[in-house]
C-alpha cells in the first residue's frame, strides 16, 4: 500500500499535501472529509503496523482523495485482501466513485470487480483491445469468444460445433442459460458433481454430445454424482463463434 510506516494514518493521508505547501487548515479539513467517507475516523493516530489490511487500502485510497484528483488509477487495489474483504472494499470503492462523481480507471483480472463497479468495461487480452462496452452489454453481446469467456461466472461453456452437427466452430452457451430435466433434453449427460451454494446450485455435466458442461440452476437441486440428466441450451441465448473466434452474427 506504499504507506510511511513511521507515520500515523493521519500523517500519511496529508503528506503529499504538506509538500506540496498546503496550509495545515486545509489539510485538516480534506483529511476530515476523506476520513469520514472511507470511515478512518477511528484510526487517524494509529500506524500501518496497527491496521489491516482492509484499513491500509482505505488509508492508502484516502491519501489520494485529499489531493482531489480529476482522474483516479487502481492497479488491482483488491488484490492482497482476503474474500470477505474485497467485498466490502469493493462496495467503498463503489460509492465513492458515486460520491466524488470522478473519473476512476480500475485495472482488473476479476471479472466480478469489472462488473460491478464500472460504467464501461475495455477488455484487454495480450495487449490487444478486444470489446468496449458496459457491463451488460460484454454479458449479453460478447465480441469474441474470448470476451465471453472472460465476463460471467461460471464462465462459459463452450462446444465443438462438430459434435453438434453445427457449421460454426464453436457453440457457447452460459451455465445459466441451460436447463436439466431428468427425463429428455438436447444433451443427455452424466453428473460429475454438485455444487450446492445456497442461492443456486452448479452441476457439472459429462454429455454425450457436448463434453464436460457446467449447469447453473437458481435455488437448490439434488442432483447425485452419477445420475442422469439432461440439459438443454435455451436456443435465443446461445452464441455461435468462427474459426476466428468471433461471434457469427
């Protein structure tokens, strides 16, 4: 988090401010706003020892707020934090982009940081620009292949559109977008396992015709290892792509 290890919170946030002249009332008074919307009310006299790791990337974003920068850079700011964390500091991070209305450029390899907290999402793979576009529309009208298999989790499944009978080279379809029924559907499958989280549950398919698939279901399905099931893609909702990997239209 780049913080003086020998300084306290409240220290840290204003030194760029010392330096660069700033009268003390004033650093005062940008350290009491940006301290009570990142909630570091509490912890203004302690030191980066004394903190966790939640708090430092609070200290650390704090000491850019006071600057009141038109532009914002996070190079993965939710990187060293643990699951539980990144979600609350994501939902910070959230409101007060709302709050300052600033531009905020967010480098991510989390699909789900990406999602939730940008107006516009640049996709990049190897340096290469591969979509623009919010959220919503990378999920519902992904570019390539490659763009709909990085945006949505479960990610994608994707299937040789020769085993299918398809003229495409590949057929994609999102896990939420099958549906299993034990009795007859499009592809007849094997489950492999269940993974069952509450909310919905994941089942993961060995078919006939597709390989190994993964089935999103909303609420809970008992499903055991080696039954029978079989999944069928809803037809509006499944993507075909060329040897090039970009979607056919």
């Amino acid at each position: 988090y780049a913080l003086y290890p020998h300084l306290t919170v409240k220290n840290n946030m204003g030194l760029g401010l010392k330096q660069a002249g700033t009268p003390a009332a004033e650093i005062d008074r940008r350290i009491g706003i940006a301290s009570s919307m990142l909630s570091l009310e509490p912890y203004l006299a302690r030191r980066p020892a004394e903190l966790s790791g939640g708090q430092r990337q609070r200290v650390a974003i704090g000491r850019a707020v006071v600057r009141e920068p038109k532009l914002f850079l996070f190079d993965e700011p939710l990187s060293n934090l643990d699951a539980a964390l990144r979600v609350n500091t994501r939902l910070e991070i959230a409101q007060l982009h709302r709050r300052l209305k600033a531009t905020m450029i967010y480098v991510t390899h989390d699909q789900v940081e990406a999602m939730t907290l940008a107006d516009k999402i640049v996709v990049l793979n190897a340096g290469k620009i591969e979509q623009i576009g919010g959220p919503m529309e990378l999920y519902n009208s992904p570019a390539n292949e490659f763009v709909a298999g990085f945006i949505g989790s479960p990610k994608m499944n994707f299937v040789d559109g020769a085993r299918l009978g398809e003229t495409a080279k590949t057929i994609g379809v999102r896990p939420e977008h099958l549906t299993v029924d034990a009795k007859s559907g499009a592809w007849k499958g094997t489950v492999v396992h269940a993974e069952h989280l509450g909310a919905d549950t994941n089942l993961y398919l060995d078919c006939e015709k597709a390989g190994l698939i993964t089935v999103r279901i909303f609420g809970v399905y008992n499903a055991e290892p080696g039954a029978t099931l079989y999944a069928t893609p809803d037809p509006a909702k499944t993507y075909r792509f060329g040897a090039d990997g970009k979607v056919l239209k």
